[in-house]
C-alpha cells in the first residue's frame, strides 16, 4: 500500500499545524559544594509549546573539581574557573569570578 497524492499532502499539512514544543534553559544560582570538592549549578528548564510555558522543571548540574585542593594558587584557580566556564554551557563568561569565588 503505498499513500496517494492526497495523502502525502494531508500529511504535510498536518504536520506543520503541529505545536510546536521548544526548551528554554535559564540558569541560577552558582555555589560551591560544602561537602565536595564541586560547583553546583542551579537551573530550570522551560517547555514551551505554541508560545506558552507548559511545564518547568528545576535541576542542579555538578561540575567536579578534581584538580582543585588547598594548596592551588591562585593562578591556577583563575586557570580552573576559565575552564570550567568554557566547558559548561549553564555558565556565561560575565560568571566567571563567581565561579573563582565558589
């Protein structure tokens, strides 16, 4: 069986009435982890369908830091953090002396 013209136009048609469903990713708070040695970024996604928020749901990513311990100068803190805010898409480049503070 294989579907007509008609068909196929149909289906086109109906797939562009569909909703469509985006996700937007606002990020929160920066802190450091009180009993390890991690950053925890707090963050909430947005599900928004035909332009109305849905559903938001909270989460928290954790960055492990396992090059860091007392006795890193400060150099290579700044070097870390830089790191860190480059790999992790949830922090932007204006954070980056919260993530040194963390």
């Amino acid at each position: 069986f294989a579907p007509s013209l008609e068909d196929t136009r149909n289906l086109t048609h109906m797939t562009r009435m569909a909703s469509e469903t985006k996700k937007k990713i606002r990020p929160g708070l920066i802190a450091a982890d009180p009993q390890e040695s991690q950053i925890l970024v707090h963050y909430e996604t947005d599900e928004i369908v035909d332009g109305k928020v849905v559903d938001t749901k909270k989460a928290v990513k954790k960055i492990r830091l396992n090059s860091l311990s007392p006795s890193t100068e400060m150099a290579d803190v700044m070097a870390l953090a830089q790191d860190v805010v480059d790999k992790c898409k949830l922090i932007s480049q204006s954070k980056i002396a919260m993530v040194v503070k963390c």
